[in-house]
C-alpha cells in the first residue's frame, strides 16, 4: 500500500501543479508578469514532482513508469527556460520541447491504460491522460505559432487549462481506485 499511497499523493501534487501553471499561463490583469511567471515556475516545479513519484511507485519498470519519466523531464525542460539566464526565444524553446516532453510521456502512459480492464476508474485515468496530452500538445503549437511571431497565446492558456482539467480528472480516477481497493 505504500506505493499506491505516493502514487495518489503524486498524482494530486501533479493536479495542483498543472492547476498553479495554467494560471500563471492566463493573462489576469490583477497579477504582473512576474507573478504568473512565478505561478508557472511553481506549477512546473510541482507538477514533476508529483510525475516523480507516481514514477517511483511503479516497482517494476514498466512504460507507464517511463511515461511518467518523460514528463517529468518535460517539467524540468519547461523549469530551465524560465530559471535560467536564456534570451526570450531560448526560454519559448525549452517550453515547446518541455510540453512536447509532456504529451509524449502521457502518451507512453495512455498506451498502458488501453490495456487494462475496463472500470469507471479506468475510464476517469483515461480520459484524464487523453487531456493531458491534448493540453500539452495545444501549448506546444501555441509556442510554435508564437515562436513564428504569430500569437499563440490563446491556445497555450486554453491547452494549460485543458491539461489542468485531465490531471484533476486522472488524480480522482486514482483516488476513486485507491478508495476501492483500500477503503477511505
């Protein structure tokens, strides 16, 4: 059980840092720039720690481990453009390849939830992962339009809030699992 307790421990630290990154990712006017850059940052910084450890309560090494790998290298990707001393353009870069990190990771995790029994907590995973990589992907081609000096924006707060929406939705599938096999 003490793997299934990280695990679900992750899984909702990764739903709180998806969430803290979409808003840092939307453009509130009672915020400066450097307050929603920070929400970013935070998000990123939490959302590949919970990634880490629902990685590492996989025991055995599977794809779905890996997956969660990935995306937590796409966190960290996404860190280094906004931590480090980088021009506009290299920071817009690492956080194309950090989302495309991302949804690659997920998608690694998606594989292994098609395979499985079919459940409504299974369905809830799903769907949450299947989101997440849509969100990851909308943020990707949001920074390539906005890299090509067009304007992205909408699309990456839209794919922010997506990617929000399915980690809150796959850390509940979770829970709701965990519930069954353990009780409250």
């Amino acid at each position: 059980m003490k793997n299934e307790t990280k695990e679900l421990f992750g899984e909702w630290v990764q739903a709180a840092g998806t969430t803290l990154a979409a808003i840092g990712s939307t453009p509130l006017k009672r915020f400066t720039e450097s307050q929603l850059i920070n929400f970013i940052v935070w998000g990123n910084e939490l959302q590949a720690l919970g990634n880490s450890l629902i990685a590492d309560s996989e025991t055995n090494f599977t794809i779905d481990k890996i997956g969660n790998q990935i995306q937590a290298t796409g966190n960290v990707t996404t860190l280094a453009g906004f931590i480090l001393p980088v021009g506009e353009g290299t920071t817009l870069k690492l956080d194309i390849k950090g989302n495309l990190l991302q949804a690659l990771g997920g998608s690694a995790s998606l594989s292994v939830i098609l395979v499985e029994e079919s459940s409504i907590d299974a369905l809830y995973i799903l769907y949450g992962i299947l989101l997440q990589v849509i969100g990851n992907s909308m943020q990707a081609i949001g920074g390539i339009i906005d890299l090509r000096g067009g304007e992205g924006g909408k699309i990456i707060t839209s794919g922010s809030w997506i990617q929000a929406i399915g980690s809150i939705i796959q850390a509940v599938g979770v829970t709701n699992d965990f519930v069954d096999k353990y009780g409250s």
